[in-house]
C-alpha cells in the first residue's frame, strides 16, 4: 500500500507527501510499475528537484545501475539542469575517478552539441521541437526546455559542467568559465548564474583581478559579466584573506560607476558602490543623486539604497531631519512610474533611520500602489512611526503570513503599534 502512495505522490510532484510516506516506512528505490525504473528516474524526467532531494534523503541512490547502463545522476546531467544535478550529487568520496569522469565527458558532450539535433540524432523524431521558457524551481533563473519525439531536455549543460569541475576540484580557467557564460548572454540564464556564483566562491586574487581586467573591455557582456561576479564578491568575505580589501573594492566601483554608459552594467556597478557602507556615504549618496532621474528604471531602482544615508546629516530641532537634496529625490522616486523604484523607494524610506517632514504621508501616499510588497513596506514605515493610518493599511493587506517576507515584520510592527497605542489608552484613564 506504502509503496502504491508513493508512486502516486512521486508522480504528482507533491513533495510533502513523499516525505511523509518515507517518514512511515515506504522505500526510497521503489520502482515504478510503468517501466520498472526507480522512483528517481520519474523526479528527474520532472525536473521536480524537491521529489529528487527527498528520495535522495531517504536512501534513494542516485548512482544505482540502470537498464540502460546509466544512473539517475547521469540521467539529471542529461536533463541540463543544475539544480537537478546539484540534487542528486553525493558526497564527491563516494565517487570513482572513473565515475568523475564519466559525469564530466556527459556534461561536456551535450555542452557542445546542438540540442535539438541531438535529442532528432536519439529520438528519429522528424517534427518541430517544441521550446519553452522554464523558471528554475528557486526563482533564481531560467532556462529553455525543449522536447521532442517524447525526450525534454534543458539548456543548462554549461553549467551543469562547471557545477561538477568546481564540485571534483578541476574548475576550468576563468576565461573558460566566461565563454561558457557568454553563449546564453542572459544574466538570469542559469548557466550564467552557475558561473558567476561558482566563480565568486573561489574568492581569490587571481579571479578578482581578472574579472576587473574586463571593466574597459568594448564588450558590454563582458562588462556585464565582470560587474555581476565582482559585486558577488565584494560581498563576500575572501576566505583566504587575499582579496581586495573593500577600501580597494570601492576603489575599482565608484570611478566605473561615473563612466559605464551601458544601463544594465551601470546598474550592478552602483549597487556593488551602494554596499560600500557608512565611511563613503558623502560620496554614495551624491553619486545616487547624479543618478535620481537616469532614464532607465534598472538604474533609479538602486539609487533608494545610495542614499540611505540622508538621515545621517543636520537635523531641526526635535530630531527631525530637515528637508535635504537626497530627501527631496527619495520623495520623488517614490512617485516614480516604475513599479520596481517605487518599492524599493518605500523599502528605504520605512527603514531609514532618522524622521523627516512629510514622511508619514509620502508613505500612505504608496498605500495603494499595484505591487503588494510595497504596500507592506509603506503600512510597515507608518506603524513603526505610530502613524494610525497603519491600521486601515493593514486590515487591507490581510490576511498576513506572520512567518512571511515582508508580511512578518508588519505583523510584528502591528502588535508593537497595538500595545503601545492600549498603553496610551490605559495612562489617559
């Protein structure tokens, strides 16, 4: 009967079920009565990587023989997609030098090949592919899938090859590594996303330099490139203590920031400056201003966070912050026509540290903008101000995930904003 269930959830993708089930006894390798192939098989032709992650936690095997002569890890290094791969990869001691490079010649033959002809090449399938458009399960990237003749595959092969060259300890060099990025010129592409977070977690030297070598480059791909992976790392600590300190790291972003002319780049550059922090602020927030009405919304998007040190300047009497060039822009931004400044406008606003004339109703001024994240941020600006027009915004809003981002801190603001509003109420009696 377990093992019935178990098929069942396993082919409606309903994880929680599966994990249930093998919680109470059901085996992991159960095979499925349609083709004799174990469960696994059926969450990787799924691409359903939760499924995957839970028959592997439970014992599932992910190197077991199969008819065929492959493995489920071959079959996911097939399938092209990293996280898939990522799933079922063990614990790199337990495979074989041989089994290393099995996986290794796999992922570079489809690296290279012309995906549809070869899926034609295994299938003898003679119609049109069909191609689509696939979010990784995480929401990080995406890929195209194409199927033909009963076989899917995805086009995250280049990045399924540098995830397992990292994994094994061979990763290639680093213009290797960006070729293979540059052939899906889309940052959101998961083979672009594999190399650039693969290529951060080196955290060396010899990487740092050589990405920051292409900041002139002609291309802006490989300006793209540089600006995504050295913002990665500047964000990161090097763990061998090699890197460039973040004095350096400023050093290189704030000049690329005042000459990049290409939107995209110039985005990721004043965001890798926006993360500079307090002993710039002067600096950042007059390049934010520079910047306030660039005609790009990518651009106006990370100006908010440039100049979150507007409450660091002179204040009026009472701790309240005077009127100031950075206030005056981040009013307007939130006005901005774009969905996406205005929220990130609203985010800055609701957590700046100091007050400012007119803030509570810029913030209800946001209370019914189209994007629900920024009507939480601005219902969370005015409760944290004890602002009561919070109450109605958040009766709005409901119902609120108390465990959610961003719901979980206007949940917590709202019970904050209560006990001191009963407070109030109970010291005037």
């Amino acid at each position: 009967m377990r093992s019935t269930e178990l098929v069942a959830a396993v082919r409606r993708g309903d994880a929680e079920a599966v994990r249930e089930l093998l919680d109470g006894g059901a085996d992991p390798e159960t095979r499925d009565p349609t083709d004799g192939l174990p469960l696994l098989c059926a969450a990787v032709a799924a691409y359903d990587e939760k499924v995957a992650e839970a028959l592997v936690e439970a014992g599932a095997d992910p190197l077991r023989p199969l008819p065929d002569g492959g493995t489920p890890l071959l079959r996911a290094v097939d399938g092209g997609s990293t996280t898939m791969t990522s799933a079922l990869l063990p614990e790199t001691v337990r495979l074989t030098p041989e089994q290393r490079a099995e996986l290794l010649d796999r992922a570079r033959l489809w690296t290279g090949a012309d995906l549809e002809a070869e899926l034609r090449r295994r299938t003898g399938a003679s119609g049109p592919a069909g191609r689509e458009r696939v979010e990784d399960p995480g929401g990080f990237c995406h890929y195209e899938q194409i199927t033909l003749g009963g076989l899917t595959v995805r086009d995250g092969h280049g990045g399924v090859l540098i995830l397992l060259e990292e994994c094994f300890g061979t990763g290639a060099p680093f213009d290797e590594v960006l070729a293979r990025a540059l052939v899906r010129p889309d940052r959101d592409h998961a083979v672009w996303t594999e190399a650039v977070v693969r290529l951060s977690w080196r955290r060396h030297e010899p990487t740092w330099a050589a990405a920051a070598g292409l900041r002139d480059h002609p291309d802006r791909l490989h300006r793209l490139f540089a600006a995504d992976l050295l913002r990665l790392m500047a964000a990161s600590d090097p763990l061998d203590g090699s890197r460039a300190s973040a004095g350096q790291d400023f050093a290189l972003f704030f000049p690329w920031a005042s000459t990049e002319e290409d939107p995209e780049v110039l985005a990721l550059v004043l965001d890798a400056v926006a993360d500079e922090g307090e002993e710039h602020a002067e600096e950042i927030g007059a390049l934010g201003l520079r910047y306030a009405t660039h005609p790009d919304p990518r651009v106006r998007c990370v100006v908010p966070s440039m100049l979150s040190g507007w409450d660091g300047g002179g204040r009026a009497g009472g701790g309240v912050q005077a009127r100031s060039a950075p206030l005056d822009a981040l009013y307007a931004l939130a006005r901005d026509p774009h969905r996406a400044v205005r929220e990130r406008t609203a985010y800055q606003l609701t957590h700046a540290r100091g007050e400012a004339p007119g803030i509570g109703d810029v913030l209800a001024g946001l209370l019914d903008d189209e994007l629900r994240e920024t009507r939480v941020h601005a219902a969370l600006g005015l409760a944290l101000r004890g602002d009561p027009r919070c109450v109605e915004a958040a009766r709005r809003l409901r119902p609120l995930d108390p465990d959610g981002w961003p719901d979980g801190d206007l949940v917590r603001a709202m019970w904050r904003y209560e006990e001191a509003t009963a407070g109030t109420a109970a010291e005037s009696h």
